[in-house]
C-alpha cells in the first residue's frame, strides 16, 4: 500500500502487505503490519507488530511492548519499555526508555534512561 501524505491508522489495524508512507505514519495499538515500512517518520502505538524492517528518514518513536524486524531511521530513535527489536541503527542518537530487548543498537549516541 502506498500513501501520498500523512496516514494515521485506528486501533487494531492490521495490515497484511507492504506500506509506504511519504509523510507521518502514526501506528495506533495493537496494530499489525505484515510486510516492510517505509516512511518519513512514524509514531508506532504500544504492543504493535511490524513482521518486516523499518526504514525512516527522519525520526521514530516506538511505544511500549511493541515487537519490530528491524529500524533504520536517518533521524532520532525513541524507545519505550519493553520493546522488541532486532537491528536498531540510527544516523542520530537512539534514546532508550527503561528495559528493551535489541540485538543490536548502532547510533551517533545511545542514551539509556532508567530500568
């Protein structure tokens, strides 16, 4: 699916393909996406599943309990307690908010705040 613009998605949306976004996409929770993801920025709502890489020009934000493949952003990273990720890389700083679960985080910087 691609999107011209900003796309905000309800609760439990659950898309099964790719989606490209070429402005903001914000995620709400418990969504679900089945493929890759790209977009300039994007929001991902708590205890969401993106089965396929993230790729973000500028910056994200991942809520609480979300699970992803992977996050390549050109901008910040934010994560929230108790996410999953695999390959996290950032060419800014990564900001990690209490326990998250990575393989690996690969940023300018990474500041972890609290446990």
């Amino acid at each position: 699916m691609k999107i011209d613009g900003n796309f905000i998605t309800p609760a439990e949306t659950h898309i099964w393909g790719n989606i490209i976004v070429g402005g903001c996409l914000e995620l709400g929770p418990h969504s679900t996406v089945g493929g890759y993801v790209e977009a300039e920025s994007i929001v991902i709502g708590h205890d969401v599943r993106i089965k396929g890489p993230l790729h973000v020009l500028e910056t994200a934000t991942v809520c609480d309990n979300a699970c992803l493949h992977s996050i390549r952003a050109g901008g910040n990273i934010t994560l929230r307690p108790g996410v999953r990720v695999g390959d996290v890389n950032s060419a800014e700083t990564i900001f990690v908010y209490g326990k998250v679960t990575s393989e690996r985080l690969f940023g300018r910087a990474v500041k972890v705040y609290g446990i």
